[in-house]
C-alpha cells in the first residue's frame, strides 16, 4: 500500500471509529481534441492524468450516507438516503450524493455508506475533478456492494447523477475518461453509444511533451453559460431535422450552414461542432500514421474554433495560446468546457522550460494571477489501491 492510501485510511479510522472496508482512485483527464462535442452524440479523445480523487470506503445499514473531504474545511456532511432529491444541494456532496442517488434510482440497493476523500486534482480548472469524484464513489460502491456494473455503465449513472442531481448538462466524456482511460494511450471515444479505441500517445518517446496550463480562472459547468451553449447546439439539430449534430457530415457543413439561414448564433455553434468532430477523426488518422507532430495545428485550429465560434475562451488561455505558439510550440488550444480553467501545449522535449518561464512571464505582464503549469502524461483509470 502507497503512502497516501495509508494516510486515507488512517484519516478515515479517525472520523468512523473503524477501518474503511477499501480505497478506490479515480483520475482527473485532459481533453486532448474533441470539445463540446459530447452532448451532440460526437467524437472526443481525452486521457488520463495522474492526479486523482482516492476514496476510502464503507458500507452502512442504515439509510445514512456520511461525507468527508480533506479538500474542504469542516465536520463530516450526514445525509439520509431516503431525504435525496435532485437539485437540492449546492455544496460538493452534491456529487458523491448525487452518485448514490443515482445507483438507487436504477434500481441498485445501495444501503449507506461512510466516504472519506481527498483529491490532488485542481478543481475548476477545466480537468475534470466533478467526474473524478463522481468514478470514484461509483467504483467504490460498485465493487463493495457486488453490482458487477460495465465500466460504460457506471459512466453513464455519473453523467446521470451530474445533469440531474447537481444540475450540470454537461455530457458523457469526463466519466468516461475516468473510468476507463488506459496508461499510455488516449481514449477515442465515440459519445453515441461509448465505443472506443485506445490509441498509443507515447509523446516521451517522440521527444515531444504536452504541457497542462492551469490559468486558475475557476468555472463553473452548472452556471448558465455552459447550459446556453447546450441548448444552441439541440435547436441547431431541431432546425436541421438531424437527432444530434453528430448527424451533420463535414461535407455537408455549408450546405446546412445555409439552411440554418440568419440563425447567427446557432450557426456558430454547428460550426464548431461540426468542424471539431472531424478534427478528432484528423488527429487519430494523424496518430495512426505516426505524424505525431503533425497534430499540433490541429489543436490549435480548435482553440481558434472555440474562441471565435463557441465562444468559451478567456484573455488568459488566449494569452497561454498566443504566447506558446510566438514560443515555438507545435500546437496550443484551450481544454474542457472553457470561461477559464486550463490549456494545453504541444512541444518539443527541448523548449519545456522556455515556454514554461515565456508563460509564466506573460502572466506577469499582464497582471494575471501565476498559471500552474505541469507536464500531462496519460495515466490509468479508476481502480481499487487498497
């Protein structure tokens, strides 16, 4: 047992009285292409990052769910089972809660339980610390109670507990990414019906690096702006008759653009969509033929997309994009849902630590608060440790 699944543990005998019954972890991702396109029945390629939400674990009889955090200030949280209800919390045991809530209503006789966490994931940046918690408690609950649940299936009740337990729409991606991402490879995801390819992203081997800038602008995927875009998308697929934008081929993108006449708006937003889904499929062909490199425009045709076209960028991950491709970088755009959080830089093994000090400068310059910035590399999925 590593070091910090003996300190969970030790913390939990501390708040319980007793050992936890197991320790479970569950990784933050990155979203290396594929932005937006999640809740349109796209495509998308995240992976795995080695920081991780651990949980330790144990049942109860009792209908009572007891929630602690190490990450957040305060006494353990005590919830009845029977007393969940959509919506009704606005703190961070939404989601865990939310995850039980969502196990029960399928049908699984979740009991209680008592969770003590703690995360190395940055919350609000953009890589997934929600989902992470959410995989977790999942995972932990699925393996103590014998549910034998798919890893597609687990995914699909923390999206479930996430749009209508915590209220967030956000799509099936980052559960996804979480529970069943691979070391060393990045998950080609087809959103539709949770088909996937691993494909090897060895970057290391290459001489090549993806760097992770965290801009520490928080946001929020329950706050309007985010479920407005959402919604832009679902009236773009009505107008066009399609189900889901995924419908809509590349080669046909200005023929519906032209259908969808002075929708200004909602042209935007096809667009994007459209044009990202084909991107994903550009850079798994790009992967395949070992042109590993070649993908770093790529990327930052899709920070350009989501700028101007979606519209969920910020002046610091315009300012980390800028800055790294005036730096050299082979490729740069914005990662996750956006208004903040992180972005990610492609680069040669050899300019690392002059991108990371050119960044880290601009911020300065510009009277931003100081990136936190770290190289990605595709870690495993959730899994027990203890």
């Amino acid at each position: 047992m590593g070091a910090q699944q003996a300190q969970v543990r030790d913390r939990f005998a501390e708040l319980y009285g007793a050992e936890p019954e197991g320790v479970w972890a569950a990784p933050g991702r990155v979203n290396l292409i594929g932005e937006h396109t999640d809740y349109n029945d796209g495509f998308v390629m995240p992976f795995a990052l080695p920081h991780r939400v651990t949980a330790a674990v144990s049942r109860r009889t009792d209908g009572i769910l007891r929630l602690h955090s190490a990450d957040v200030d305060g006494d353990v949280v005590e919830l009845r089972l029977d007393a969940l209800a959509p919506q009704s919390d606005t703190h961070w045991t939404a989601y865990p809660a939310g995850v039980v809530w969502a196990l029960r209503e399928a049908g699984h006789e979740i009991t209680g339980a008592d969770i003590h966490l703690t995360s190395t994931v940055p919350t609000g940046a953009g890589l997934s610390s929600s989902a992470a918690l959410e995989v977790v408690v999942a995972l932990a609950l699925d393996d103590l109670h014998g549910l034998g649940l798919p890893r597609r299936r687990l995914a699909r009740l923390c999206q479930r507990a996430e749009n209508v337990y915590v209220g967030a729409p956000t799509g099936i991606m980052d559960q996804t990414a979480s529970a069943c991402c691979e070391p060393g490879h990045a998950l080609f995801l087809d959103t539709r019906d949770l088909s996937q390819r691993q494909i090897p992203f060895d970057l290391a081997a290459e001489g090549l690096r993806l760097l992770v800038v965290d801009t520490q602008v928080k946001h929020a995927h329950s706050g309007g702006e985010y479920g407005r875009r959402r919604a832009g998308c679902e009236k773009g697929a009505a107008l066009l008759g399609v189900d889901a934008l995924r419908d809509i081929a590349y080669a046909d993108l200005d023929a519906a653009l032209t259908r969808l006449g002075d929708e200004e708006e909602v042209v935007r937003l096809v667009r994007h969509v459209v044009t990202e889904n084909h991107r994903v499929e550009r850079v798994v062909s790009l992967l395949h033929a070992g042109e590993t490199r070649a993908i770093g425009p790529v990327l930052t045709e899709g920070h350009a997309s989501l700028r101007d076209d979606f519209r969920v960028s910020c002046p610091q991950l315009d300012l980390v994009v800028d800055t790294a491709l005036e730096t050299g970088a082979l490729g740069a755009r914005m990662t996750g849902g956006g208004f903040g959080g992180s972005a990610i830089v492609l680069t040669e093994t050899t300019t690392v630590a002059t991108l990371t000090k050119t960044i880290e400068s601009a911020f300065t310059t510009a009277a931003f608060t100081p990136p936190r910035i770290f190289e990605a590399v595709p870690a495993a999925g959730a899994a027990r440790v203890g």
